[in-house]
C-alpha cells in the first residue's frame, strides 16, 4: 500500500475494514428516556473537569434506543449527563458516563467524539404501561428508570431544548509511550432535528453501585422531571473547546 493510499483512507481503526464507516451520521427514530434529578453538588464539582462549570445540583440518566442509525446499525445505549456552563456562559451538557450495547457504536463514539462509552447492555422498551430504561453491567443491574407510557402530551420547544444543546465530552487518546496523545474536551451538537413525539408522566430512578461502573457516584436525592421523546436527528462532528496539553504547556 502506497503512502498517500494509508492517509487517503486513514479515518477509523483498522485502516482495512474500518469499524464504522465515515459520515454524516444519520439517526432515525431515535427514542428517549431523560431523567433529571438533583444530586450531590460537591460530587458534581470534583467530576467536572475544569474549565466546564456545574450548573447547580442537577443531572440526569438517559436511556436512548436507536433502531435506525447510519452504518451503526441498531443499539442503545445509556448515559450519565451533567449540565455545565461552557466558556463564555454558554449551557451543554457533559458526558460522565455512557454505556452502550455496540462494539461499532463502541468504537465509533470513543474514537472520533471522545464518548466516555463502555460495552455493557443497556435497554428502553415499553412494558405494558411503562416506559422501562434499564441498565446490566455483566450480571449486575446498575440503572433502572421508569416513566408512565405517553401519559401527557410534553411541548415540543420543552422537549428539544436539552436535544439541542451542546454536549461535552473528555476526550483522552494515549500516545504509544503510555503519555497523553490527545487529552481536550470536545464539543458536538445534534443537527437536523426533527420532533416526532414527546411525553412526560411520573417517573423514578435508581442507581447501584458497581466498582467499574460507578454511576452511583452521583446519588439520585430527589427526581425532578422526566422525559419520553422521539426525534431524527444528525450526530455532527464536533470542534475542540479546550486542548489540555496546549493549556498546560501555556501555563
């Protein structure tokens, strides 16, 4: 293989039959449950990474199904966020913690956006009358969120303001010496979105601890509000909004 043949085709691990395939990434009916619940603050900010500021007490566990995803195929996944302020004031959300059912998805999410993701089995299915996200670490139930089916109708501008935020992840890729290659946060976006439903009803959560898994880090205190939402959406590719190893040399 000639030089300019490995750059030419150089976007994903393996060079030869890449484990996802290159974008845009385009997601069909894919399906929410978002719980937001008030949790321990002083956790809050000892997980954070500066420069990102926690926005008060809050975060929130979301279980996603996506039945219709661009060459990832169908999986799910489930995700700890934590709402921040950006530089300049501006509010996302960053991913503490992501689990997902994929190893494409796996490697996709990791390698180009910096998913904090981990193979695991997460689920949302609908049992009877409710809504059921749920969470196994190997044997071991680790989430488990539940919601009323479609019980009040949830305005769409409501539904879509978290969706259309920026979320934040901390992308770490190590150096084959051991050392930090790439250490930055990564700022992404969903694109293109388009509402097909949204719910809210009563809804509860439960978090276990788990030693590799360790979600309960940030201890449920009190639900406040949940959401079941249904949308297309595009997974843009991101812009880098803090590089540590550029910051720490300046310093």
């Amino acid at each position: 293989m000639r030089e300019q043949d490995v750059l030419s085709g150089a976007f994903a691990m393996p060079r030869v039959s890449p484990s996802y395939p290159l974008g845009p990434y385009r997601f069909v009916d894919r399906e929410y449950l978002s719980i937001a619940y008030r949790t321990d603050a002083q956790a809050l900010r000892r997980l954070v990474p500066e420069p990102l500021v926690p926005q008060g007490d809050e975060a929130r566990f979301q279980f996603i199904r996506m039945p219709d995803s661009t060459g990832f195929g169908e999986y799910a996944l489930a995700a700890q966020v934590i709402p921040v302020r950006l530089r300049g004031g501006e509010a996302g959300g960053y991913i503490h913690a992501m689990h997902v059912n994929s190893h494409t998805a796996n490697s996709g999410g990791r390698e180009v956006w910096g998913f904090p993701q981990k193979l695991a089995r997460p689920s949302l299915t609908v049992v009877r009358d409710t809504l059921l996200g749920t969470l196994d670490v190997g044997p071991v139930a680790v989430a488990s969120g539940s919601m009323g089916f479609k019980l009040q109708v949830l305005p769409e501008a409501e539904a879509m303001a978290d969706l259309a935020a920026p979320g934040v992840t901390l992308k770490i890729i190590p150096h084959v010496d051991g050392r930090p290659r790439i250490c930055e946060l990564v700022r992404y976006r969903l694109g293109d979105l388009r509402c097909k439903g949204a719910w809210t009803g009563p809804v509860a959560l439960a978090l276990l601890p788990h030693a590799l898994a360790p979600i309960a880090e940030l201890p449920v205190l009190e639900v406040l509000r949940g959401s079941h939402v249904i949308v297309d959406c595009t997974l843009e590719l991101g812009d880098v909004l803090h590089d540590y190893l550029v910051e720490g040399d300046a310093r």
